[in-house]
C-alpha cells in the first residue's frame, strides 16, 4: 500500500557526520518532526525499527512518505531520486501507544506543599 503523506528536505550541512554522509541520528530527527508536538504530547514511543540502506549526502533532496497504516504503527520511506530512478535511502517503523501517563504528566503540578517542604529541608 502506498504512504499517502509526502514531503521532500535537503540534506543539510549540520545533517552530516565526519564522513559527509547524512548522519543516522538526523533521519530520526526528521521523522520526529513529521510528527510534532501534539503526537508526542499524547504518545509513548514503544518501538522503533530502522533500515539504512544508502548513504545521503549534502545538498540532496530526499523525499519522506509516511503513514499510519493502523493504529499505533509510523511507516517512513525516504527516498532520492536520480536520473531518473527512485533509490530507497531509509526506511522506519514505529509502533506507539496512545499514553494517558502522557497527557497527565504534561496537565500534572506540583503542589506548593510539596516545593516548600524540599526547599525547607534543603
């Protein structure tokens, strides 16, 4: 099935690694943006399977599609083409869960009671 979402970055100067290839942690940073805060506000990431398959280097534009295939499963293609072809340069799969924990840690407060007491013993 095709991911129906698409969006297209250039790899970027502060992307690269010592060798000038796209550095594996930024594929992982650009997936994370797909997504935003409000997703991450509201789900624990509980999985995370990812192929490298071609290295990416500065100046190329590479092409993202993704979907959520079912609930709770991320689907990333990263793509570059050239002459002509699509070479596949990356691929990912998420799997989270909607967190309640979540939603109540970023709602939840200290009480005052409680931020007096350790400054009191501090």
């Amino acid at each position: 099935k095709a991911l129906i979402n698409h969006r297209s970055r250039y790899v970027n100067f502060t992307d690269l690694d010592r060798n000038a290839h796209m550095n594996n942690t930024k594929y992982l940073d650009w997936i994370y943006d797909l997504l935003g805060s409000a997703f991450h506000g509201s789900h624990t990431i509980r999985e995370f399977t990812v192929c490298y398959l071609n290295e990416a280097r500065e100046g190329q534009k590479l092409d993202l599609a993704w979907d959520f295939p079912e609930e709770g499963c991320l689907l990333i293609d990263i793509h570059r083409n050239q002459e002509d072809k699509s070479e596949r340069i990356f691929a990912a799969k998420i799997r989270s869960f909607l967190s309640s924990f979540c939603r109540l840690a970023s709602t939840y407060r200290v009480p005052s009671s409680v931020n007096s007491q350790e400054r009191d013993s501090s």
